[in-house]
C-alpha cells in the first residue's frame, strides 16, 4: 500500500498542472455578432546584397584517377581565386563532388568507355553584388569552367517582412470595413491573427548574368533589381450591427 503522502503529492501535482495544460479559448462572439474571416497580404519591395552562385570544375581523362588529379588542381586554383576576391571561408560550401565513367553508344553495339569525368562544384555567397561580376570572370581565369546562377536575395529580410505584415494587417483591417459598411454593420475588434507563412520572394526583375561582348576586359554584368518580400495573414473580425 502506497503511503498517503505520495497521493496527495501525485494530486498536488495534477492540479498545478491543469491550467498549464489547458488550451487557450477561442474568442467568444457577442450575442448577435457576424465572424468575418479575411486573409491578406502584404508586400515591401528591397533591392537584392547577397548573389548565390554555384561554381565548379568539369575534367574529363582517359582514367578516373587522372581527372580527379585534373580536377582537384584546377579546383584548388578556383578557391585561392575566391580568397583573393576576398570571399569570407564561411562563404564558400562544397555543394557537390562526382566522377562518372563517360561511353560512345553505337547503333547495335555495347558501350564502349572512353574515359571519366570528374565534377567538382562550391557555392559561393557573394555579399557584395556590385563585384559579383569580377569575381565571376576571376573564377573563370583561374580554370573554373562551370557557373551556376545567380540567385539574389535579401540577407537581412526581418525589418522588411515586419513592415509587410503590418501592411497586410491593414489590409486586412481595410477590407473587413468595406464588408462590414456593405453588409450593414460595423467591426467592432479582432479575435485572432495568424500568419499563412512568408510569401516566395519573386525573383529580381531585372536579373541578368550575361558576359559583356563590347570590350574583352569588361567585367560579367549583373543586374540586381528589386526583389518582393511578401507576407499572408489570415485575420478573425467581430462584426456587430451599427
């Protein structure tokens, strides 16, 4: 038999956690009041200070070993090239490395191998968009033979997104008091709010990564534009007569 002090301690227990357990109550309506729910959106437009791309190396040899011997040289000159641009290590990410074996397909006839080719890939977060282009053709120089991107993006979108979502609050807000004027009534509060996730940011428009054909020594041109950030909310009106 268990002492009666672990009874009342369990009981104790239980009680104190009770209310914590508890889930919060959904706004009660007013007798006679109308719910309108609303869902909304809210958009900011910034310009673009971070460029993704995604750069590498393609050898191809008679043997495996060789291109990779090939492509690790190569691979090594295009990130010393990267540190001279002065690209932070905390920038650069190995994003993929493959070998694969490389074949001559005949009408009627097996494969024949003709040898291997060896993929080496970094991504690189460039934080100054301006240069982006520079270092672009710097890679280049240095033997990278394959560039992926750009893709652009806000790095620090938090005080943008904030400002979206007061202004799809207040278009929310807006649109429940042209219901509640046509229908008669009046909003009197809102019962709750909840965020529908941040919207896909649209790509820049315009987004170019283009090698300038005018003189050889210009630099690869990119175009930053602007970039939307939007943000969706769903908004719970009280709508009472007036």
């Amino acid at each position: 038999m268990k002492p009666a002090f672990l009874f009342a301690a369990t009981a104790l227990a239980l009680a104190s956690a009770g209310p914590l357990a508890a889930a919060p109550a959904d706004p009660v309506l007013a007798p006679g009041a109308t719910r309108l729910d609303l869902t909304a959106e809210g958009s900011v437009e910034r310009v673009p200070d971070v460029a993704q791309v995604t750069a590498g190396v393609v050898t191809q040899a008679p043997t495996a070993q060789a291109a990779m011997a090939e492509n690790a040289t190569r691979m090594q000159a295009t990130l010393a090239a990267l540190r001279r641009a002065g690209i932070a290590p905390r920038d650069m990410q190995t994003a993929s490395v493959d070998l694969s074996p490389q074949y001559r397909y005949g009408e009627n006839q097996p494969p024949i191998l003709t040898g291997y080719q060896a993929t080496n890939q970094v991504s690189v977060r460039l934080r100054q968009i301006d240069r982006a282009g520079a270092v672009l053709d710097s890679l280049v120089a240095a033997g990278a033979n394959r560039i992926d991107g750009p893709t652009l993006s806000v790095d620090a979108p938090e005080a943008a997104l904030d400002e979206a979502r007061g202004k799809a609050v207040a278009a929310a807000r807006q649109r429940a008091e042209l219901y509640a004027k046509a229908a008669g009534l009046r909003v009197v509060r809102i019962l709750s709010i909840s965020e529908a996730g941040e919207g896909a940011p649209v790509p820049p428009v315009p987004m170019a990564m283009m090698v300038r054909s005018a003189k050889a020594e210009a630099d690869t041109a990119i175009a930053a534009g602007e970039q939307k950030l939007a943000v969706r909310v769903s908004v719970s009106f009280e709508l009472a007569g007036g």
